[in-house]
C-alpha cells in the first residue's frame, strides 16, 4: 500500500532529501524511456502522481520529455536534489538548500536525529565556519556539502575520514583540468612546487577547499560522523577574503564547472574511500603536498618544525625534526619556504 502523498505526488514519503518515490523515478528513468503506466506499476502509485513527480523534477532542473515510447531524461543541468541524486553511484539521500546557515550544523540536526548517510548540499552557506571556529565565506556558486555517516569504527579513526574526503575533493578537482593537492591536515590546494621565482607557479598554494569534521561518539565506537566539504567552485576570487589567500575551480580553469557532476563525483569518491580507510590514507600520500616539505606546524603541546616525510593511520603527519622524529595528530601546519627556514 501507498500513502495518500504517494497517489497525490506528494513529498511526504522520507523526511530528508529527495522523496523515496521521485528517487526510485530518477532511478527508473535511467534505465532509458518508461511509459506512464509501466512508471506507476513500478512505483506503487497512481499516473497522477508518476505526472505530479515529473513535474517537480522539470522544476528541479531534470529535463523529462514525454516521447512515443515513454517519458525520457534529455538533460541534467540543473543545481538541486533531484538533479545531483540522478545517476548518483553512491547510497546518499540528497538533502538540497538554496541557501543555509551552515550544512555542516543542518548535518549535526540530522544526524541527532538518527540519519545515516545523507548529503546536505547549499548553494550559499549564511553562517559557515571553518576549523577552529575560521570564517569561511560561502557565496552563491561553490560546492557546501556535509555528509552524515555513521561509520562501525573507533573514534580514533576519524581522521581518516577526512583524509578520505580530501581524496576525493581532489580527484574531482583533478577531473576539472586543475591541478589540486592536498596540505596536511584538511585543504586541498592549487599544484604549488615549493620553488621561488621562476619555478614556482603564479597561483600554486592558493587554497581551493576545506574541510572540517565532526563527530560524536564513545570510547569505543562513533556514533556519528559529519564531513562538511568546503569547496570554491564557481566563485569569483573577488567575492573570497583577499586575507585567505583563497582561489576557485572557476579562477583557475578560466570558467565554470558542472557542480552537480562534481558533487557525483566527491561523493561516489568517499564512499569507495571510507570502505578502504587505510587505502585512502596511501591514495592520500599520493596527492599530498605537503610530504616532502619542510613544515612548521603549531600543536596543543608547542611548534614542530622539520620536514614532513609521510602520513601514518589513521591521518598523523610524520615529521623529522632536528630531535628526531615526531608523529603529528592535531595542528597547524605551515609550508615553509627556504626564505622562512
């Protein structure tokens, strides 16, 4: 049996996210064209509704025409739920807001409540913030994201999570043409070769994306796990604090990128990463920019300085300092140049 929102095309079947039905409609218009009929057999509802539900997807930006032999999606152009959950490989409820206080605190709301994976995404974030409380300014065009999971590990697994989400912040970036990588603990950066004058880039090291986890849990297991992405896409430079030292996908690629194909991808990028956590901390070594370096990081026990020789599970910076070697969990790290040794 179906409720009444499902034979009226309501929304009142999940609570967060795109509608359990028009998530098994996309799902069903990806097999190809479906005709009416076939659609609300498969779906449990009426022809009304399968009607009701096409023409929210029109309104969410998922181009559905009627054709001879059925209904058919000739374009995903769109910023929104249904677009981003249309063709999505990985198993998130997609929670859409046109403009939010901070997806990362709508993530927390959800995942007090008993949510597990599910994506919050923003256009606009009115209130975000970055690690240790930063300003983070989100205007109309980035990537806001926050994903609520509810991993089966120890709390001291966590880093590894934001680790695997910076693999997959990067991957995507990559599949833009732009060169990112990865500074200890949680940006992803444009290339930078550590050079000055002529080796080094115009805009290598400027910062691209943050990340910031969050988590609750007890002494031997999370409960649950927020991961907020942070990501410049399409934004002007103009609109990021000088102070940042900031850049977009759109500032470096010299135009825009398709979001909703950039959040699949971060998306389906975590969920193969966060199944392979020590994979993903090797995967993350291979895209750092900071091992290799010489570093000065600022930690809760004093200043570490030396050089960061690799990442340990589950996200600790190794660093060979003049007293020997010492493994880093928590701080801030700053790249150093040879003017700043």
């Amino acid at each position: 049996m179906t409720g009444d929102d499902d034979r009226n095309g309501g929304a009142g079947d999940t609570d967060t996210g795109v509608p359990a039905t028009r998530r098994a409609l996309l799902d069903a218009l990806g097999d190809g064209p479906v005709t009416g009929p076939a659609l609300a057999d498969r779906l449990g509802v009426s022809r009304a509704a399968v009607w009701n539900h096409v023409e929210a997807l029109r309104e969410a930006g998922v181009a559905v025409e009627s054709a001879a032999d059925g209904y058919v999606v000739t374009d995903v152009s769109g910023y929104s739920g249904e677009a981003i959950a249309y063709g999505l490989d990985a198993p998130f409820d997609v929670e859409y807001h046109d403009a939010v206080g901070s997806t990362n605190d709508r993530a927390r709301e959800l995942a007090a409540a008993g949510a597990d994976d599910v994506a919050v995404v923003a256009d606009e974030q009115t209130a975000s913030r970055g690690r240790l409380d930063r300003e983070w300014v989100s205007p109309p065009g980035g990537v806001w994201l926050s994903v609520v999971c509810r991993p089966e590990v120890p709390p001291a697994h966590a880093p590894a999570y934001t680790l695997a989400m910076a693999v997959a912040v990067t991957r995507a970036c990559r599949e833009t043409g732009v060169d990112a990588r990865i500074k200890w603990p949680n940006d992803v950066l444009v290339g930078d070769d550590g050079g000055t004058g002529a080796e080094s880039t115009e805009r290598g090291g400027r910062k691209l994306c943050g990340i910031l986890t969050e988590m609750e849990g007890e002494a031997d297991r999370v409960s649950w796990l927020v991961v907020g992405v942070g990501l410049n896409a399409n934004v002007d430079p103009a609109d990021l604090p000088a102070s940042a030292d900031a850049t977009s996908l759109l500032a470096e690629r010299g135009g825009p990128v398709d979001r909703r194909v950039l959040v699949q991808r971060i998306l389906e990028g975590f969920d193969d990463l966060r199944g392979d956590l020590r994979g993903a901390v090797s995967a993350w070594e291979e895209y750092a920019d900071t091992v290799g370096r010489r570093v000065r990081v600022e930690t809760p026990g004093g200043v570490v300085e030396g050089e960061a020789v690799g990442i340990e599970f589950p996200g600790a910076l190794v660093v060979e300092t003049d007293e020997g070697t010492v493994r880093v969990t928590a701080g801030d790290c700053e790249h150093l140049r040879p003017a700043d040794r």
